[in-house]
C-alpha cells in the first residue's frame, strides 16, 4: 500500500486560554492555502462564538472521527481536522483512519460574530489537552475563536515550531477527496424533528455486534428499521459509526437523512445522516459497509477516464473563487461549457481535493485539500491497470463488443445503453455496484479516443499522465493534477 507522511507545522498548539473577559479558542494552523498562495500559517477568522458550547462539541465530534478506526480498531496516528473559510462560513473536515467515515463541521455566519470569514483551505492542530479544555467550555462562557495567527504574532514569533509527521496511506487521501463525488449523487430522504431525532439516535446499537446491513424508511414522524432497502429507503451500515453524533445531540435542532435512490435489488449503499445545531450543521457520511472505505468505490472512473473532462477541470478549476455554494449555471456560462460538462470537471476536481460537496445545500463549494491527493490519484491501481492494458495493445474495438487479452485469458467487453459489462471475475462479483473493471475502463479508454481520432495517443494523455490544472489557487502542481478515482 502506498502512503505519504504528511508533516504538520505549527507555531505553538492550539488551546483553550481563559481570561477575566472569558475563553479564547485559539486553533492553530498548518500550511494551506488561500488566494494568495501558499501560505505557512494562514489566518481565518478572528471573533466571538454565538454558541460557544455547541462549536466545542462539535469540533470533539470531528476530533472523534480522525482519530478513529470503526473496522478493526486500532492504535491510529490521529490525521489533524482541515479547515476552511469560504467568506461566510467555516468548514471543519475529518475522515476516520478506516476510510469509511467523513465529518464536517458547518459554522455559519450567524453562529460567528466578528471579522469577516477569510478564504482559503488548511490543518488545524486539534491536540489531547485542547479536546480536554473544549469538554469544560460552558453554554454561558463567552468565547472567542481565533482560527490561525494574528499578524503580530507572526512577524514576532522566535520560538521553536510544533512538528509531527503522520503516514497517510493512498487509499486514505482517495477516499478523503472521493467522498464528496459520492455524496453529489444524494437527495433528501427524510427529516427528523429533534425529539425525534434524539429517540431515534440514542436507540442505535454502539457496538459492531450484527454485521447485517440496516435500512431505515420515513415513517410518519420517525424512522423505522427495515431488513431489506425498499423505495425511499436509507442505508444504514454500521450505525456505531453514528457515535460522534452524541457529543452534540441534545444541542440538536432535527436530523436530516441524504442518500441515493434505492430499489427492491439494491444493494448496500452509503448515506449522509445531517444533525442541525444552532447556527451550525454537521454531517457524518458512512461508506456502504464498515470494512468498505470509500477509496473502492470506483463510481466515478469513467467519467475521469475522459480527456474532455480533464480539459474542462483546467478551465472550470481557474474559475473557482472559495465559494461557499458554486453556482453551476455561472460557471457554464463564464467557461462556455454545456452543464453537464461543468459538473464533470467539477467531479473530477472533487477526486483530487479541490470540490467539496455540502448535502444540507446540494451544492459544491470550493476547498483545496491540504494533502497531495494527486499523487495517490495517479497510483489508483484500477486506472493503472486500465492504461497498463491500453499501452500494452490489448484491446481489440468491434461494434458492440470488445476484447481483451490479458496473457492467456481472453475477456469480453459488452456495451448496452452506454454500460459496459465484462465476463471478468470482479465484473461477476459487483456487477457494476464499485464501478467499472479494469477491462471495461480500457475500453472506455480506447473507444474515446478513437472517437477524437486519436487513436494511438492515449497513453500520454490519459488522466494518470495528464497535467494539473492551471488554477492560480492550485496548492501544488501534483496535489492538483487530473485524477483517476479508485
């Protein structure tokens, strides 16, 4: 397995500092970065919390979810939260160690009281004595939240830097970026009051006792337990995974449940489980299986196996401006695009980091991961595969079908209504439900490219070849290149 260490950089940690006027939350920040650039330690936000309590827990919510490990726990070198400002918000983001869970943390503008939210994407240092100090923030405390350095401190600061390194596995960054392509593909479900909310929640199992998959339907104004998915349906795998919701439940305002339509055949799928707090949302999205990471969802392969799509993400990525909902319709008409266009680029921008995916708003905003996600985008070792095939000559095009030699083994390729089919053993174990196998993807591959007539040059502009996009936000030419989900 591939992975990276990723090295966190700060000026001093971050804490909880109590003063005769109240508490100051002073989160400390990482390399990021903002429209400017690249920045050591960018600034955000700096003024008092509505609801100083209710951000405290939580931030231990997003805490709880990067230091976990819900399949197979274990001893897990704790990834620090990100944070974003998108001008009139802050995001905190987490993904469990697993790959099967994504936090975040949605502090609006009327939860915040102070300057103006900056712009611009980067860690936050989320250490044992500060989860320690947010347990004791009271609702009455008034608090302050700086996120980041003032300028004072930066030009006067001569002390030592905090440092630590964490490995970061390839399939932990895919999985981080890809998260927000699968969510894309959610609706609204159904919506809980808060009383039901708490009932409900406070009902689920805390432990992985019964591996079987769970389905909850709308149900007047509750939910109720189904064995099998049934139109309106919401997957609920491993609702242990929920545990993080606990430490803000009784600030809840209502529950909201996002996921994709289901069918009588359907199969495990993941979901988004929103609980509203006061000024505040956050979201908890569960991969289709505790031991099934997002990383090997492969939903999105075909789509990034295009070279117009990674063309559009050059174009569409110099339009993004850190907005807290991307308008789709604005960005069709400034890059001359067609819609859905637009949101393909947008998904391939979303598998390297840079589009995040809000479900509360069904809509994209603009963040650059602070990991070199496009590394591990390179490695995918399905898209590898794929191009290793094509190189290799090892597709041969027939009208309908396509074959496949790999050694001694001959596979056969079928398209039906733009879906491929395969006579490999991966295509007979999830008959599409993880995406396409590596046969199909070089299909695909060649196919397009014999239909741009250029049959014999995809090797070197294939998206595990290709260029990172020109954005003059990029955080780094390789975190940012075209990408190839799992």
């Amino acid at each position: 397995m591939t992975q990276d260490a990723q090295t966190y950089a700060y000026l001093r940690p971050s804490a909880v500092h109590r003063t005769a006027e109240g508490g100051i939350l002073s989160l400390q920040t990482s390399g990021g970065t903002t429209p400017a650039g690249r920045e050591a330690h960018p600034s955000f936000f700096h003024g008092f919390l509505a609801n100083p309590q209710v951000v405290a827990a939580g931030l231990l919510s997003v805490a709880d979810v990067a230091a976990a490990r819900y399949y197979q726990p274990q001893r897990y070198g704790c990834c620090d939260p990100v944070v974003t400002g998108n001008g009139d918000r802050l995001r905190f983001e987490s993904f469990s160690g697993c790959g099967g869970v994504y936090a975040r943390l949605d502090v609006l503008g009327e939860a915040l009281d102070g300057d103006e939210v900056g712009h611009g994407t980067t860690n936050v240092d989320v250490n044992l004595p500060l989860r320690e100090a947010l347990t004791h923030v009271g609702p009455a405390d008034p608090m302050l939240l700086e996120v980041g350095p003032d300028e004072l401190t930066l030009t006067t600061f001569d002390g030592p830097v905090v440092e630590r390194k964490v490995p970061l596995p390839g399939r932990w960054l895919r999985g981080f970026a890809e998260t927000q392509v699968i969510a894309s593909g959610f609706d609204l479900r159904a919506e809980l009051s808060a009383a039901e909310a708490v009932r409900f929640l406070r009902s689920l199992p805390r432990s992985g006792a019964s591996r079987a998959v769970r389905w909850v339907v709308p149900a007047g104004r509750s939910l109720r337990a189904t064995t099998r998915p049934v139109p309106g349906a919401v997957c609920l795998p491993g609702p242990e995974r929920l545990a993080a919701l606990g430490r803000v439940l009784r600030h809840a305002t209502g529950l909201r449940l996002h996921g994709p339509a289901v069918t009588s055949g359907s199969g495990p799928v993941a979901s988004a489980w929103e609980l509203e707090l006061p000024g505040m949302r956050l979201t908890l999205t569960l991969s289709p299986d505790p031991a099934r990471g997002f990383s090997g969802e492969g939903g999105v392969l075909e789509a990034l196996a295009s070279e117009e799509s990674a063309e559009d993400a050059e174009l569409v990525s110099v339009l993004l401006a850190w907005d807290p909902v991307v308008d789709l319709d604005r960005l069709a008409e400034q890059s001359g695009l067609t819609p859905a266009r637009v949101r393909a680029a947008l998904t391939r921008l979303g598998t390297a980091g840079r589009i995040g995916y809000d479900v509360a708003e069904a809509a994209y905003f603009h963040r650059e991961l602070p990991y070199d996600t496009g590394r591990a985008e390179r490695q995918n070792p399905r898209l590898r595969a794929a191009q290793a095939l094509v190189e290799a000559g090892a597709v041969s095009l027939e009208e309908e079908l396509a074959t496949v030699t790999v050694d001694d083994h001959v596979h056969r390729v079928r398209s039906a209504e733009g879906r491929l089919s395969c006579t490999c053993l991966w295509w007979a174990t999830y008959r599409g439900g993880r995406g396409p196998c590596k046969h199909a993807l070089a299909v695909r591959i060649v196919r397009r490219a014999a239909t741009r007539g250029t049959a014999g040059t995809t090797t070197s502009s294939s998206p595990a070849a290709s260029t990172s996009p020109s954005s003059p936000s990029s955080p780094s030419s390789s975190s940012s290149s075209s990408t190839g989900a799992v």
